[in-house]
C-alpha cells in the first residue's frame, strides 16, 4: 500500500502531456508518474554503479583489480581490523547520527 505522499506543481500543458501519455497505456496520472520517476531514479543511480569500457580499456582495468595492491601504513592497518563479528573484535558504539558515542 503506498501511504507516502509526493506533492508537485506543473504547467497545465505538462499535466495534459502526461495524461496523454499515462491513458495511451492505460494508466492514471498517479501510476505512470510514479513508475516514470522511479524508472529515471534507477537509472540515475545505475549509472554512478555501472561504466562501459572498450576491451582494451577494460583488460587494463582488470589488470590493475588482479594487481597486488600497493603496500601501505593504511592498508596494513586496515587488514589488521577484526570484522564485528570476529572473537575479540572491538564494536564502537554509535550514536543515532552515525557518529561516535
């Protein structure tokens, strides 16, 4: 059940546009906003996760993923973290912000 509520103002000429385009597919206004809109979030938010490579491009991308990493104090300090769920691992306590007791 959708309970949130999303308000927009338009130009009369975008309203009639949409409802057109909604009733071509047999929609409500409502619907075919919403999937439009959520279809264009997706899309946006793909686009920051996934790039296109040409084959060159992508072997030499590859090579440097397979490359040992570089080493380094920060690196070295980091593999040496337990994950929370180690025996001995030390959980930091967060406040509701995300920051640090």
């Amino acid at each position: 059940m959708r309970d949130a509520a999303i308000n927009l103002r338009a130009k009369p000429e975008q309203r009639d546009l949409i409802d057109r385009a909604a009733a071509t597919l047999g929609k409500n206004r409502s619907d075919f906003m919403l999937e439009a809109a959520c279809d264009r979030a997706q899309s946006v938010l793909l686009d920051q996760v996934f790039f296109r490579l040409d084959d060159g491009r992508f072997k030499a991308f590859m090579q440097q993923l397979d490359a040992p990493p570089a080493p380094s104090e920060g690196l070295k300090r980091l593999m040496a973290v337990k994950a929370p769920w180690e025996a001995g691992a030390e959980v930091k306590k967060r406040s509701r912000r995300g920051r640090p007791a």
